[in-house]
C-alpha cells in the first residue's frame, strides 16, 4: 500500500495569499489543514470514481484527513523512462485516456510524465486528481489542450519520437469538442456520493486559481445561487482588492522613500566620522614626526658641544650617536 499526505501549507505555499488574495476575498479564512483535506478528500473520491469505471488507477483504500491510502502500483515515474519498445502505442494510449476522461466530463489539468506510471509492460497508471476540473468549465478546453501539448513535447524532447511524423497514428491530437459531444455526468454523482460536493470544489478552485498557472474557479450552476449578487460581490470584491493594493503600493513607497533617505543619512553621518578619523589619525602623524624631528635635532646639538668640549688634540674618539637611521 501507498500513504499520501496533502501538505498545502507547506513552505512553498505560505507566500500565496500575500502575492494573490482571490481567496480571502471570496471565500473568506481557510486553514491550510483544511485545504489539504479538502485536497485528499477530493483526490480519494475521483480515484474511486476513475477505478470503479475502468480507469488505469490505483484502487483507493481509505482517506482520513490529509492522508490518502491506495494500492501501490508495480511501476517507476514515466519521466524516468528514455527508451520505449512502442513509443506510438504508449503515445496514443495517452491521448485515448484524455479523451475517455473528457467523455466522462473531466479534464485532468496535470496530465504528463510525472502524473503517469509504466511498468515493463507499457501499460499506464494515472495518479494526481485533485486538481481535475469539469468540461462545464470556463478554461477547460485550454486545460485540455494544454495536457496534450505536455505529453507531446515529453516524447519528442525525451523519447525522441516526434508523433507529428508516425502516419501510422489514426491522429496525433485529439479534438476536445469532438470528445465530449457525448459526455455523461456518472462521475459526478459518483464523487458527490464520495463526500466531494460542489461546494468543496469551488473553495478547492479558489484556492488553485491563487497559485500560479492554476485553472480560475468556475463560477455557480444555475439553481446554486444568485448569479447577479455573486457578480457584484466579485466585482465589489475586485475593486476593493485594487484599493488595497494601491494604498499597499503607497505606503510600501513612501517607506523605501524613508529608508532610502534614513540609509542616506547613515552613510553621511558615517562618512563624518570616517573623515574626524582620518584627520585626526594624520595628525597624530604629523605631531609625532615633528617630535622625532625635534629629538634628533636635540641631539645632534648634544653631540657638537660634546666635540667642542674636546677640542684639538683631545684624546679619545667620540662615537656618534645613532638616530634610528637619520
């Protein structure tokens, strides 16, 4: 068995709202506990979902607060494979997996090489989901295409195997209008009978959508709320989120201003200090020159009246005195 833990409020995460506040301005204050259960709620209940109705996942044990519990699947991260006996096979067995999702109304948002598992076989295993979305949604075909472009620059860069030139392929990328003309909504009863509602779907959204390169959050159904109010709440929401940023952007300029003008400060007054320094490290200089000055003088005077005291024919040599190289 394998143990997942949802740790949204990791370290990596803590900056969100401070960079994006869409969520505190919509759905008020969420704990990260509670988003990373919302994360492993909706994780454990679309792969429950997804095994019951024949997807390549592993089979969904239990989920208890953060924690999910599944099968472990006897197979390695497809990024870690640079070689593949049938590239074309596994390529269009990727490609028919997004299409059967999207017939089931669901876009994974993170389909590529790390979210899918080979074994020797070459048969795939699909993991990550608490990031799927609907096809109802706003950038779902985006999202859609978006996964596609993923797994074929995985294959051309990684494999090598461009899929564009293998004609023997049916098609080398599939159309998404074309995949949920007859799209069914048994997996979104499968996963509301899980515990994922509707509405922990919204609060997951926001929360995504306040990260980078997340999907925007779909908006409410008709018959899940008044769609005018919900409007001007945004609109109200953004306005005054706008507002905050400009008096956060003023203040935020006007403290560099003073900690540009403080720092400016320091600096002169230390300069000062440097320059009194200076001058009176050159003084000193200067007044000990002038005394060694005098000394020498002084004995040098000492040493002509000593000569003088002697006079002609004195006996004896005087030594002159050594001055330190004078």
């Amino acid at each position: 068995m394998a143990l997942k833990l949802h740790r949204l409020g990791r370290t990596s995460f803590r900056a969100v709202r401070s960079k994006r506040d869409y969520l505190s301005k919509t759905a008020g204050h969420f704990s990260w506990l509670y988003l990373s259960r919302l994360s492993a709620l909706k994780e454990f209940a679309f792969m429950k979902a997804l095994g019951e109705h024949g997807f390549p996942v592993p089979v969904a044990i239990d989920s208890n607060r953060h924690a999910v519990l599944m099968t472990l699947v006897d197979a390695v991260p497809m990024i870690q494979v640079r070689k593949l006996t049938y590239p074309g096979q596994v390529y269009l067995t990727c490609m028919e997996l997004m299409s059967r999702l999207a017939a089931k109304g669901l876009v994974h948002c993170d389909f590529n090489e790390f979210n899918l598992l080979i074994s020797d076989d070459d048969e795939l295993t699909l993991i990550d989901f608490p990031q799927m979305v609907s096809v109802c949604h706003a950038n779902a075909k985006e999202l859609f295409e978006r996964d596609v472009e993923c797994i074929i620059r995985y294959f051309t860069r990684k494999i090598g195997y461009d899929p564009e030139l293998d004609e023997a392929l049916p098609y080398v990328r599939p159309v998404f209008e074309d995949c949920i003309k007859n799209y069914d909504d048994a997996l979104d009863v499968a996963t509301a009978a899980s515990g994922f509602q509707k509405d922990h779907q919204r609060e997951l959204e926001a929360f995504t959508a306040s990260q980078e390169g997340g999907p925007e959050p779909s908006s409410p159904q008709e018959g899940e709320g008044d769609g005018a109010s919900s409007v001007d709440g945004l609109v109200s929401g953004s306005e005054a989120g706008e507002d905050r940023e400009e008096e956060e952007t003023a203040s935020v300029v006007d403290t560099g201003f003073t900690m540009s003008v403080s720092g400016e400060r320091r600096r002169r007054v230390k300069g000062s200090e440097l320059g009194d320094k200076g001058i009176q490290a050159k003084t000193t200089a200067e007044r000990q020159k002038a005394i060694r000055r005098e000394a020498l003088m002084k004995a040098a005077r000492n040493t002509n009246k000593v000569k003088g005291k002697g006079g002609k024919g004195a006996k004896g040599k005087v030594d002159s005195p050594s001055f330190g190289g004078w």
